[in-house]
C-alpha cells in the first residue's frame, strides 16, 4: 500500500509524542494513561508495517475507451435526434 511506511511512522510519532507528554505530567493516572495510549500508537504501526506486507493495493486501472463508445454521448445523441433537434 503506497504510504504505510508513512501511516506507520506517523503513529510512532505520535506514541513519542504522548510519551514525552507522560514524562513531563506529574499526575500518576495521566502519566499512566498516556504511556498505554504511546503503547496503543505502537501497536498500530507495528500492524500498519504488517499489514503493508500481507495486502497490496492494485494500482487504479485506467479505462481506455474507443472511439464512439461512450455511453452518455450516444444516449444524447439519440435523444436530440429523436425529438427533431
């Protein structure tokens, strides 16, 4: 998946940040709090890295049409001729 490597750095960056945040609360239960939430980010980079490896997104197809083929044109088309214009 193009960008994971970014998802998942973006989510250590945040567990650093709630880190540093923890380090300097001087609440016990905020502190707590916010080193499971790093614990939390981490967990979800290490999956984002996982999972970049297991499923690969296909790159968007381009449709390529013909000639006289399109749809909509052909049902304009039809309808203007149809009703004398």
């Amino acid at each position: 998946m193009p960008g994971s490597e970014v998802v998942a750095a973006t989510y250590r960056l945040h567990a650093v940040m709630c880190t540093e945040i923890a380090e300097r609360s001087s609440d016990f239960k905020n502190r707590l709090v916010l080193l499971k939430m790093a614990a939390a980010w981490l967990t979800l980079a290490e999956q984002a890295e996982k999972n970049s490896q297991v499923y690969k997104t296909p790159e968007p197809l381009q449709q390529q049409q013909q000639p006289g083929t399109d749809v909509s044109k052909r049902r304009i088309s039809g309808e203007l001729s149809a009703s004398g214009h």
